[in-house]
C-alpha cells in the first residue's frame, strides 16, 4: 500500500517481503533512488552488505539503507520475512524529546553504523535500481562493495528495539502512542509525519482510574500495524505473529470486545504486560491506498466482527 509518489518526492511506500534466496550467490545487489527503506524484520536473521559495510539484522531489530545506497542480503536461515517502509520525503530521525530532556524513548548512543568492510571482486555483477516505482537492471564488471572507508552522516545503520526506553503514564490516563515512537519522518506541517515508527513492548502499566488499553477512537492519521512476535494487548485473536492491519483515517477502531470486558473489570493494580511481544506501527498523515496484491485473498472479511 501506499499514497503519493517518488516523482514528487513525496509520499510513502509500505511493502511485504519474502524470501528464501540470498542476493550474493547470484552477484546481485540493488539500490532505490526512490526513498529511504526502513527494513522491520519479523522471521529470519538478515545479513546485509552495503557500500559502507556490513550489518546483521535479526528480528526485534531494525536497519534503515537511505536512498541511493546499494546492498544486498544473504539470508542466515532458509527463509525470512517483515516489513518494509520506504519513504519518500525527508529522511528518518530520532523525535524531539521536548520535556522528556536528553535520554528516553530510542537514544541516538545505540544506533550502530557499519563499519567499512573491502570486497576485491572482480567477477560480473548485476545490479537492480528502483526508479519512479519501477525496476532496472544493469552490469558491471566488479563488486559494488568494493569501498575501503568511508566518512560523513549519510549512511546505513541498524537499532535493537530491546534498547528503547519505553515512557509511560505513573498517574492517570491513556497517553498517545506517539510516546513510543522510535523513528520518525516529518511533513512541512509541524506534527504531521509522512512517518512515524512506533513500537509497543513489554511494559508496566500502573494508571489510575484508567482505562489501560488502546481506547475505542477515530484520527486523522492512517495506522498500519504488524505483529513481530507474541500477543497484542488490544488484540488478543487474529492478529499473530507476521499479521497486519490497517486503520485508514477517520476509521473508528480500538480494542476488541474481549479485551475492552476485561479491562473494565480488571484491578487497576500495577500489571506488566506484552511479556516477550512486541508490536508496531507505521503512522501518517497520508490516505494509503492498497495495491492489487495486498487486496486479494490477503484480507480478514470479518475484521469488524471484534468490536
């Protein structure tokens, strides 16, 4: 799915993947000059080479690989799969912390860079290019990892979703998830994303007279939602590990009747949940359309029958 277009520079992309074939035994690399790709896997440890060297990424971790930066991914397993989001307006940052002060949420000393690995490969190559949503193919007689260092601040990089620093109501009251917002891409609206990257992991929840999950409610942002591994708490049937959803805006939606029954009538005493989940979100300010393939057979007919 997605909303605007490469062209303009503007607008996202959200895609599947799957594979069971790694890139290098076949000579291939590829780049996108359309956006920065944010790769969430969720099955499968990723090893991706780039032109500054060398990451692994395994589930519960993220990479970002900006616009025009080739690679290519072997697979540590026989097969992987996530999610990737590629934007393409404005490039991913840690959110202003405001009056958090310094330290919270994801803190810029656990963000990993590679470190520049040579490759001296003078064998045939071929190398793919996103351009304008499409897909071109070239050959070049030598590797493209053939970089001995690099410097700057345009580069790859990978986070540990387990090194975020979740923050939380210690009083009353449900607070918004933008809390939890690990990366985000802002619009020229101030508090407009084209994307935020928000995680949901294990955590306390101790508010009082308060209504602990996700409240029934309807937004002007669109929010599409995978589940990386374990239960979501306002979700408890369905939606498993490796699902996806999509609450487009001004789309009423919240927890399901089950889960909102319980925590009515739940003690409101200091409870720890999502032990060894963790969800996430990508939210923006776009009305996302649905492609071709991720309308057919892929989607929960009965969807609204939770609530």
């Amino acid at each position: 799915m997605g909303a605007g277009c490469p062209q303009l520079k503007n607008g996202l992309a959200i895609s599947y993947y799957s594979c069971k074939q790694s890139m290098t035994q076949n000579k291939i690399a590829m780049y996108s000059s359309d956006g920065d790709m944010l790769i969430v896997p969720q099955e499968g440890t990723l090893r991706i080479t780039t032109e500054f060297g060398k990451m692994t990424v395994a589930s519960k971790e993220i990479c970002v690989i900006p616009r025009g930066i080739k690679f290519s991914v072997d697979l540590e397993a026989d097969q992987a799969r996530g999610w990737i989001a590629e934007v393409f307006k404005g490039h991913f940052a840690i959110p202003d912390l405001g009056p958090i002060g310094s330290n919270g949420l994801a803190n810029e000393r656990d963000f990993m860079a590679p470190v520049a690995s040579y490759e001296d490969d003078q064998s045939k190559w071929s190398i793919l290019s996103r351009f304008q949503g499409r897909t071109f193919r070239y050959e070049q007689d030598h590797s493209p990892f053939d970089v001995v260092a690099w410097h700057g601040n345009y580069y790859p990089y990978k986070y540990d979703l387990n090194n975020f620093n979740t923050m939380g109501t210690i009083s009353f009251d449900h607070p918004d998830p933008s809390i939890f917002t690990v990366l985000t891409v802002q619009s020229d609206d101030p508090g407009q994303a084209v994307l935020d990257f928000v995680i949901f992991p294990p955590r306390w929840l101790v508010g009082e007279d308060t209504f602990r999950p996700p409240y029934y409610h309807r937004n002007t942002m669109s929010e599409f939602m995978g589940n990386i591994a374990g239960t979501y708490d306002a979700k408890e049937k369905g939606f498993i590990p490796g699902a996806s959803s999509l609450h487009s805006c001004m789309s009423g939606h919240g927890p399901e009747a089950e889960v909102f029954d319980k925590a009515s009538n739940a003690e409101l005493k200091p409870a720890f949940i999502g032990t060894g989940s963790l969800a996430f979100m990508f939210e923006t300010c776009y009305m996302m359309k649905l492609t071709k393939h991720g309308d057919e057979g892929f989607v929960d007919k009965d969807y609204q029958k939770c609530w």
